[in-house]
C-alpha cells in the first residue's frame, strides 16, 4: 500500500500517519496505534515517506518534516 500518489500527494494512510506525527516523534508501534494501520504497514509507510523527505527519521522515532506539515496543509 502506497502512502504517497503518483502526484506527490499523500494516500489515505499516508495522511493518517503524518497526522499522528504532528504530535511530536514517534515510533512505529505509537503511528500504529494512533492510526490502527497494522505495523508492517506503518513501516513500510514512513519509509517511504521518509524517502520523499515528508518525515525524518531520529533513532528509532519519526517525526514530521516541514515539508511533511506543508503536504499535510493541502489534504
């Protein structure tokens, strides 16, 4: 499952965990939770969320980026 479309905008489950993460950093489990997507999911979402510089990764937590927090403005 995708989280961000051919256009650059993120996918439902895309917007859902950049959502969780305005809160602050967070781990995988925490976006899983907040979200109810399953874990292997989140993984694979902030990952490439991550590639697409929407989120960055500190350690073991994601955060969201400025780029992440101006995407997110436009869903």
């Amino acid at each position: 499952m995708a989280c961000v479309n051919p256009d650059g905008k993120p996918t439902e489950s895309g917007a859902k965990m950049l959502r969780s993460l305005k809160s602050g950093g967070k781990l995988p489990e925490n976006v899983a939770e907040d979200t109810g997507l399953p874990l292997f999911r989140v993984r694979s979402g902030l990952r490439e969320l991550a590639g697409n510089g929407f989120v960055l990764q500190k350690g073991d937590k994601y955060e969201i980026s400025p780029k992440g927090i101006e995407l997110l403005g436009k869903v």
